[in-house]
C-alpha cells in the first residue's frame, strides 16, 4: 500500500509540473514570448516579440504563451521543431493584416497545440496554420475561427491532429472573424503529395466546407476517427484524384449543405460507423461516389442518400441502415443508383426483401442493408 501511495503521489507531482507554466524552465530550451516584449492585451503588435523568442529557442524547445489576447502583424515562420503551447482558450492569436498566422516550413516533429487561433481574411490560401513540406508534426487541442483555411497541409504527410476544432459554436473571440471557405485543406506541394495524415475527433462546425483532400498523383490519403463535421453550407468531407487507403471511421454529419461525404475519382477508401443525420435539402447526400472511383467500402454506418454514378467500380455497402427513427429522417431514406443492370446482383429484382435499395443496382455489392422507414 505505501508503494502504491508513493507512486500516485508521484504521478499527481508530475502531472502538475505538466500542467503548470511556472514548472518551464526558461533558458535556451524553452522560452517565454513575454520575456521578449509581448504584451497580450489586444492592442499593441506582438510580432517581434514572437519572432526573437522562436529564434532564441533551441530546436526540440518549447515556446510558451501565457493566458492574452496577442495581436500580429506578420506570420509566423517556424523552420525548426519546436513546441508552441498556449493555456487553451485563454491564449489567443489574431493577425490583423490579411495574412497567415503560423507557416510550419520544411519541419519534422514540431508541435502546436493549447491556443484559440483567429482571422478576419476572406483571401484565398490565408490560415491559421499551414504546414509545408512538413513531416511528423502534431496540432492538438487548437480552436479555429475564420481565415480563408483553418489548417493547410500542402505536401505534408504523417502529421497527427487531435481535437481540432472550429470556435463556431464557442465564440468569446477577441477580433473580429471571417467565415472560412475549407477548415482543412490538403493537397501536394513542390511535387509531395498530402498522405496519410490522421485526424482523431475533429469537430468542424459552420464555415463553408469541412475538410478537402486533393491529390491527383496516384498518392493523397487519410485517416478520422471519430469527431463531427455538421452544418456548413458546402461539403463536409471532399476526396478528389486520392489513390492510397483511406479511412473515415466513427464520423458525425449532420446538416451540411451540398453533402456529407463527396468522393471523385478516388479509391481504396473505407467508410465505417458514420452516421449521417439530413438537415438540409431532401435531395441532399450523405455520400455521393462519382467519377473514376473504385473499390470502396461503406459499412456499419447510418445514411439519408447515397449517389453512385455508373462511372464507379467496385463499391460495396455492408450493414447500412437508410433512414432514421423520429422527426422526417424517414423521408429522406433513398439511394440513387445507375441504370438497371440485369447481369449484376439486384439488377432485375424489385425492391422489397429481396433487394434492400428502392431502385435497380450496377457494380455495386450490398450485404445486410435496409431501409428503416420500409421495415427492413
């Protein structure tokens, strides 16, 4: 018993020296913007102050941002792996000229997390943070609002963000903000394309469009797990020209605009334990496949519509319920599909419990679906 006294007594010392700002030690490792001039109260630029601690700091150090409303003039540029971490929400950032907030260039294992990010700029590609050709790095615990992106990734792989999330519904910003266009944004750059960059519980609410892939060169991949992506007036999840795996798991959607999930010309992806609640226009999808899009799985997931152009190869539904109980999630239960092809199974079957999809199916296979307000 004293053992395990001892040791949690241990472990409650080293989560509070964790979580304490005054535990950092301030030398050529870690650094506080303070120290150097910033003020924090809305007002005065803060810029310079940024830019010599980031440059007093040794690489592998941690830069900390105390509780302040912190206003720049010039984006931030960091060129080494550092650690930026503010106290949550209390530690705002804005810059007030039309600019990008913090560019991550040619960095590996950096990290950016604890901070409220802000933006008034409707100019296409300005962001809160943007990451450019780098690697293994990690956002966690950042709250977005306006900027034309929150986050763009261009031609950066195997970064890890957790609890990205849009300041939508949060508000308590202390500058004006604009209403973004994409909250995420990947695509390549100088020839790299955007891969296999993992998203765990982000929560994209309002805003335009939630997260776009782009790819083209037989690359470009993700994986989410878990998290919500609801009422933007756009998509809230673009794949287009993407080609390696993909996963979309245990996602929320509920009253976006133009559509839930929309996949062009991309393949290998799988889509699972998504649940997608309408809220828009009754024609509105869940998920729409179109263009030159093959093999991919939607399973164990709860949808409104699904559109599969004849275009598409290989998609298979897998425990798919269609419909939803209450309100009228009923009548929005429905899958549009191709033109009837009799050589392929359902082809020339009528819907009923023979064929769970109201309309005829082309190349597509589908395992236990039903369609809720139908009884099946």
């Amino acid at each position: 018993m004293r053992t395990l006294t001892l040791a949690v007594a241990a472990l409650a010392t080293s989560l509070s020296i964790i979580g304490s700002a005054s535990a950092i030690t301030e030398d050529t490792t870690n650094t506080y913007v303070k120290r150097f001039g910033a003020v924090g109260d809305g007002v005065n630029d803060d810029t310079f102050a940024f830019q010599q601690a980031l440059a007093q700091v040794k690489a592998g150090g941690i830069v900390f941002l105390p509780d302040g409303n912190f206003t720049l003039s010039s984006t931030i540029v960091i060129t080494k792996p550092v650690t930026i971490v503010g106290t949550g929400a209390a530690t705002q950032l804005y810059n007030k000229n039309n600019q990008t907030l913090f560019r991550f260039v040619n960095v590996n294992d950096s990290a950016i997390r604890d901070l409220y990010l802000g933006s008034n700029s409707t100019q296409p590609g300005v962001s809160l943070i943007e990451f450019v050709n780098s690697h293994h790095n990690q956002i966690n615990n950042v709250t977005m609002l306006g900027g034309y992106y929150g986050l763009h990734l261009q031609g950066s792989l195997l970064n890890t963000v957790i609890d990205l999330r849009s300041g939508t519904n949060f508000q308590g910003f202390f500058a004006p903000t604009s209403i973004n266009n994409t909250w995420v944004m990947a695509e390549p750059f100088n020839g790299i394309s955007a891969n296999a960059n993992t998203f765990i519980a982000p929560v994209l609410e309002g805003g335009t469009n939630g997260l776009v892939l782009t790819d083209g060169a037989g690359q470009g991949s993700l994986h989410i797990m878990g998290g919500t992506i609801e009422g933007v007036s756009g998509t809230g999840l673009t794949l287009t020209g993407t080609f390696l795996p993909s996963s979309i798991t245990g996602l929320h959607f509920e009253a976006n605009g133009q559509a839930d999930i929309v996949v062009n010309n991309s393949s290998n992806i799988r889509i699972a334990a998504v649940a997608s609640l309408p809220g828009g226009a009754a024609s509105t999808p869940s998920i729409s496949l179109s263009g030159d899009t093959r093999n991919v799985q939607i399973t164990d997931s709860l949808l409104s519509i699904v559109s599969v152009a004849a275009s598409t190869k290989r998609i298979q539904l897998q425990n798919i319920t269609f419909g939803a109980a209450g309100g009228n999630y009923c009548a929005f239960a429905n899958v549009n599909l191709p033109a009837v092809n009799p050589a392929l199974p359902y082809g020339s079957t009528a819907y009923g419990p023979n064929n769970p999809f109201p309309g005829p199916i082309a190349n597509i296979t589908a395992v236990n679906v039903g369609d809720y307000c139908a009884g099946l």
